[in-house]
C-alpha cells in the first residue's frame, strides 16, 4: 500500500510529472497538505487494510504536534 501525492498542474488538476509514492508501512504516520497535494491510498492487496485518517486545520495546535513528532 502507498500514497500516491502530486501536485496542481496549470489548471488545477493532478500533475503526472510530480507523482510521488509514499509507502504506507504499518504503523505509518504522516502530515499531508491536502490544500495543495492532490492524493489517494492505493492498495492492491486481498486483505482488508486499516486506517485513521484525521483532518486539521492549519495553526498552532497543528505546528507544536509536528514539532513534538519530529523530535521524538
């Protein structure tokens, strides 16, 4: 399983030339900016695959949590 992320192109739809893929190992935790980054979970196995997905507005609260996440 990954995330697939790309960026805007000229008109605002996914740019192919930007594509990245984020391998989603168990336990994987990351910040996506999903104003800017178009993206989806691809997963072509059989098994059923979990996730929490949690949405945040950017601010304070926001910022100290990823700063404690990297130091830790």
């Amino acid at each position: 399983s990954y995330m697939l992320l790309m960026d805007n192109d000229a008109d605002g739809l996914p740019d192919p030339a930007t594509e990245r893929r984020v391998p989603l190992h168990r336990g994987a935790r990351f910040v996506v900016d999903t104003q800017r980054l178009w993206h989806v979970v691809v997963h072509n196995g059989t098994a059923p695959r979990f996730a929490l997905i949690t949405s945040f507005e950017s601010g304070p609260a926001l910022e100290r949590f990823v700063a404690a996440e990297r130091a830790a």
